[in-house]
C-alpha cells in the first residue's frame, strides 16, 4: 500500500512539473511566434512597395512567418516613420527605410523619428534618381531643360515625391551647380509626381529609376544621377557627363527594427533576411522589376548611414537649407 501511494504521489510531482513548465516564459530562440509587420512608407505600388513585396513573398520560408507589408504613406515616408517611432521594440513591427529621407527629414523639419530611431538589419536597393519628361515634351535633353530654366528662371516645374527625399535633393544639386531657379513640386507620394507629369501638369519628373524604367516610351529620361552609365537603362546620360558631376543620387532601401529591440533578435532577423537577398528566385523576381541590388548587412549598413549623415549635413548646409 505504501508502495502504491509512493509511486501515486511521484506521478502528480511529475505532471504538475510539466504544467508548470507549459506555463513558463517564452524560451530565447523562438523568436517569431507570429507574423512580422513591415511598414513601409509609401503606397502601394510605388518603387520601395513593389521591391518590399517581394521581399515578404519569401519572408516565410527564411523567417517562418508571414511578413506583413503596411501602407502607411505620406510626406515624402515621414508618416510611416513617425508611426514606427512609437512602436514596441520586439522585432514584431520593422519599417522599411529610405536613404537620404531618414537622415535629412529629421535635420529640416519637426519629425518623431532621429536616424538613430532605426536599427539596421540590411539594406536590399540602390535606386538612382532620374529626371525625365513626358514623351511629347518640347524638351528632349538636359541641355535644353538649362537653357529654358535660364531663360524664365522659376517656371520650369519639377515634380518629386517629398521635401528632401533623394529626388529633391537632386534637384537642388542641379540648380546649385548650373546656377538654375527651378520650382519644386513635393508630392506626398511618387506616384502622385508621375501622374503629374504624365499629365502634362508639370513639366519634369525627378524619379526613381525604378519607376522611370517601367514607364518606357511614356517618357524621355534627361539624366541619371549616378556616376557611369547604368545598366538597367545604359542609353540615359548621367549628369557627371553632361557637366554636372555634383548631382550624383540615390535612394537606398533596406529594412530595420526599432531602437532597443533585444541583440538576439535582430541577429536573428538580419540573419533571416540576408538569406532572403541571397535566393535566386528572389533576385531573379527584383530584376524583373528594374530593382537594382545593393546588398549590405547591418554593419556596413550603421558605416554607411554614419558617413552619409556627414555628407548630407554639409549638402545642406552648403545649399542655405540649414546653418
């Protein structure tokens, strides 16, 4: 009898042992236990939407849950961003990010967000801007946009999506180095600056090329702000070649978490994320859609975001936007 209650007894420590341990904390490295929110700072369709979309195509296999993409856009991506300020650190909502945006939103005006709101995991893009018109423009080349913006300075009008995005930043390149007064039109989102142009309702577009490469005959591509020609669309001149080596920009993407999420959490997602700018599929899926890869993980993501923070402080500077 005794045996019997000795072994009775054994029996209830082990199963309230193991009810205590289904009731315990979650363990370190199970980590996501659900869906991953990606914010993405412009609407639908636009260039970073498209490329991120298919980033979270491939988000289950690699991360082992679903990646959420949500539209949040508005003022050049400072509306979703100042959302992704507020969020909890866990690694559960991520903001796809843009450079230069992040960096000089925050030096020029009242945002939620600093650049040191985002911690890096990677970057996945480079996007070069472009300046291009509709295709029955009376303006076919650089040369003559310059000449007519010298003629009536201030009436040339340029369409962009947002103050001190990439794009406007360009233009501002532009009219400092060949001593131009063009009048910036700031969208709240690309497509919105495209529309305009197509339009007829101004008279260029600074875009991504991304975007410009998929509008084909709709438009007359100007000039590409990079160094070399590139060779998505090798026949468009770049700015360096025409004169104006000064113009040079882009629009960078990647992905980040919030400031304070845990280290493992993010060595976990940047880890997940990389395999992802690795799958052929996937890279085959971003050429198609005129995405140009520019692949950093998180440490040379924090260098370069460092010395473009330099860089764009003293463009600002130097063009009389900030003293």
């Amino acid at each position: 009898m005794k045996k019997s209650l000795v072994a009775l007894f054994g029996c209830l420590i082990v199963l309230l042992l193991a009810s205590c341990s289904d009731l315990s904390p979650t363990t370190e490295g199970e980590f996501p236990d659900k869906s991953i929110q990606l914010i993405v700072s412009f609407s639908p369709g636009a260039a970073t939407d498209t490329q991120a979309r298919i980033i979270s195509k491939y988000a289950s296999e690699y991360l082992g849950q679903e990646l959420v993409i949500v539209n949040r856009p508005g003022g050049g991506g400072q509306v979703g961003w100042n959302s992704f300020s507020t969020v909890e650190p866990d690694g559960y909502t991520l903001a796809a990010y843009n450079l230069p945006h992040i960096i000089t939103q925050p030096l020029v005006g009242q945002t939620s967000f600093e650049v040191d709101t985002f911690e890096p995991l990677v970057n996945w893009g480079g996007d070069p801007t472009v300046f291009a018109v509709r295709a029955d423009s009376s303006i076919t080349n650089l040369e003559e946009l310059i000449d007519e913006a010298r003629r009536s300075p201030g009436t040339i009008t340029v369409g962009n999506a947002g103050l001190y995005v990439g794009q406007h930043l360009a233009t501002l390149l532009l009219e400092n180095a060949a001593d131009i007064n063009l009048e910036d039109v700031p969208f709240q989102r690309a497509a919105d600056a495209i529309a305009s142009v197509l339009g007829g309702h101004t008279d260029v577009v600074a875009g991504n090329l991304s975007d410009i490469y998929r509008l084909g005959d709709e438009v007359i591509p100007l000039a590409i702000a990079t160094e070399e020609r590139h060779p998505f669309s090798p026949d468009i001149p770049t700015f360096t070649e025409l004169g104006y080596p000064e113009v040079v920009m882009s629009t960078d993407r990647g992905i980040a978490a919030r400031k304070d999420t845990p280290t493992e959490v993010i060595e976990k997602l940047e880890e997940a994320f990389l395999s992802i700018l690795k799958d052929e599929k996937f890279l085959a899926e971003m050429e198609q859609a005129g995405a140009d890869m520019l692949i950093m993980n998180r440490n040379e993501v924090i260098a370069d975001m460092e010395a473009r923070t330099d860089i764009y402080e003293e463009l600002l500077k130097s063009i009389g936007v900030t003293e």
